[in-house]
C-alpha cells in the first residue's frame, strides 16, 4: 500500500499542521531511502541525505504548497512521484557541491615532465584559478580532466553549445591574463 494513500490533501494543502506532520511521517522513510540511495551511488557519505530531506519538504510546503499542489494522482502514486523529485533534488545538490570535491582531488602527476613544461603547466593552472568559477570549472573538466564537449555540459548541466561559448570566452580572457604576466 502507498504510505501516502493514507493524506488528506484537502487537508495538507490548507496548512493543516497535524495533517503535514502525519504526511512527513509517511512519506519520510520512502523518500530517506531514495535520497541515501542516490548519495551512496554517487559515491557520497549518506551523511548530507537529512539535509536533502529537509529541504525537500520546505521545498514541498513552499509557496502555499505550490509543488503539492502539482501532484497528480491519476499520473503516479504519491510515494513514486516524491522519489523522483528526491532523486532530482540530490542530482542537483551533488552538481553543486561536485566543484568542492573536484578541488579536493590532486589535479595532475607532473612527476615526470620536464621543468619548461612544468613552469607552462603551473602558469596555465594558476591563470585557470584567475577565471570566475564557472570558466575555471569548465577549463579544468575540459583540459585537466580530459572530459569531452559533451561530457562537460551533461555535468554542468548546459548545452554543448554553451560549454563551446565559455571556453571561448575562457581562452581570450587567459590570452588577456597570460599576455599582461
């Protein structure tokens, strides 16, 4: 049976505080384990899936139930269609925080190049550092990680087209940086 077969939405929607308690109780166990599930396949500690968890349902209450209000129970059942926005929500929030782990990560071996090629290589990584944070994540997916056009925009979630216009907009702005040290 859907655990949350048993919601008055009448109820919920009208900012029943007794009913939205009943209703977090319900759905909370379904929904933990999407969020955790997501988190460990990502790689993640599933000690971030509470916060997700909470702002899933501030999410949800928002707006006067703006997001409850869209649900449509002739579409999916109550559960099924929390998961998906769930999963969604811990997609975004590990798009968002995947830059703090990039940074974490030792960039690159230059053990075994030689010193011209290393001093090219740090003055590239520092101009990289010099870029806003979208244009330096970009340069570093593309040319530290070796990550493909198409592989950079599925992981910043923008099209082809975009990632092509930044690193444009990247490289003149390194031409500008490198040109003046």
């Amino acid at each position: 049976m859907d655990q949350g077969s048993q919601v008055d939405f009448d109820l919920l929607l009208k900012g029943n505080r007794n009913e939205w308690e009943a209703f977090v109780r319900r759905v909370s166990p379904v929904v933990f384990s999407v969020i955790k599930k997501t988190l460990v396949s990502a790689g993640r500690d599933t000690e971030e899936a509470q916060d997700i968890l909470q702002e899933l349902f501030a999410r949800l209450c928002a707006n006067n139930f703006q997001i409850l209000k869209r649900y449509d129970p002739e579409r999916a059942r109550l559960t099924t269609w929390l998961s998906v926005i769930a999963r969604n929500m811990t997609i975004d929030y590990l798009r968002r925080f995947r830059y703090e782990s990039f940074e974490q990560k030792d960039m690159a071996d230059t053990s075994h190049e030689d010193n011209d090629e290393r001093m090219d290589s740090q003055k590239v990584l520092i101009s990289f550092d010099l870029l806003p944070e979208r244009q330096m994540l970009l340069m570093k997916l593309l040319y530290e990680k070796g990550l493909s056009v198409k592989d950079v925009a599925s992981f910043m979630g923008v099209t082809e087209q975009t990632v092509r216009s930044m690193r444009h907009k990247a490289i003149q702005k390194l031409r500008n940086i490198l040109d003046k040290g």
